[in-house]
C-alpha cells in the first residue's frame, strides 16, 4: 500500500506519466522479476530491481543511472531529496 500511495502522489503532481502493467513492456524492458521499476527518458532506460523503497530505487538511478536527471526530478517533487 505505502508504494501505490507513493506512485499515486507522484501521478497526481505531475512528477510522473502514470504507471503500466503491460506484457510488452515487461519484453522490452527485460522484466523477468517484481517488484521492478523503470525510469526511461530520451538517453534511454534504467532498471532496478528488488525489495526497495521508491525512495530507493530512484536514488539508485539518481546516483549511477542513465537517466539520472529525471530520478532526480522525481525525488526532488515528491520531496524525498
């Protein structure tokens, strides 16, 4: 429940798209396990998997991503920075 409350509070202000569960992504992005996150952005994707907190995964991708600059955004607009 704490990480769909977190995923809906970052829909509602706009940090993020919105969430998918969707087979073809689960292909493309290599998705054999859950949970798993993916933040994508024009440089392409990253991945991170395992039992983490949102706010974890996305300091992960913050820190060593490819697309570090939008896990950064979102951490800074949920206020988890």
């Amino acid at each position: 429940k704490a990480t769909a409350d977190a995923v809906m509070l970052l829909v509602q202000d706009g940090s993020a798209s919105g969430v998918a569960i969707d087979p073809n992504r689960y292909r493309e992005y290599g998705i054999t396990s859950v949970p798993s996150l993916v933040v994508y952005c024009p440089a392409g994707h990253d991945v991170i998997r395992g039992n983490l907190r949102l706010k974890q995964a996305l300091g992960k991708v913050a820190e060593q991503g490819d697309c570090r600059d939008e896990a950064r955004a979102m951490l800074e607009k949920g206020g988890q920075s």
